[in-house]
C-alpha cells in the first residue's frame, strides 16, 4: 500500500472527514486531501502529526510494516471508540491475562 492508500484507509476507520481531520493536523483540508489522493506526499514533521494522531509509526505511514502491525491498529483504532468504562474493563481484562500467563491455542 502507498502512503495515500494508508492514510485514507486511517481516515476512513477514523470515520472522520478531511474537512475536520486537517485543523488537527495543522493543515488545510486541500493539502490533507491531496495527501489522500496521492498528488502530494507530506513533508518530515507532517508525517509526525499524522502519524502521532492515528497512533501508527512512520514507517507504517511508509509502508514498512509487520504483520502485527495491522493487528495493532485495528484493536487501537476499536479502542479509541469505547466508552470511558469500556477502556478500563479491556485494560483490566488485559492486565488478568498479563498476571495469570493466560495462554490460548493459536
């Protein structure tokens, strides 16, 4: 996947629209879309912002990536939907099964 492809596929399961993506970013929404659509490619500190926003590495943005990369992403990505209480009850089921060795068979 090119850098375009990544970053749409963020903003899509962001379900956030460019027009109010771009502020975040320090960008305008014309500048974010041209990103989008691969006309232009964002300089170091862009890629950053982008990058610490989404909760990727850089290299993700890049397309270096590792499997478990998109693993990541996804449960990062459902994550940041939950409700406040949500979060604690999968922080604390992560915590038990980090406690106890839970193991499962893969």
């Amino acid at each position: 996947m090119e850098f375009n492809e990544r970053l749409r596929y963020l903003i899509d399961c962001e379900e956030i629209k460019i027009k109010d993506l771009a502020p975040k970013l320090c960008l305008s929404a014309s500048t974010l879309s041209n990103y989008a659509q691969g006309i232009r490619e964002p300089d170091y500190d862009t890629l950053r912002r982008i990058a610490d926003y989404f909760g990727v590495s850089i290299d993700y943005l890049l397309g270096h990536k590792t499997p478990a990369e998109d693993d990541e992403r996804q449960l990062l990505a459902r994550y940041r939907s939950f409700t406040p209480s949500q979060k604690r009850l999968l922080l604390d089921q992560a915590e038990l099964i980090t406690r106890y060795k839970v193991k499962v068979n893969d």
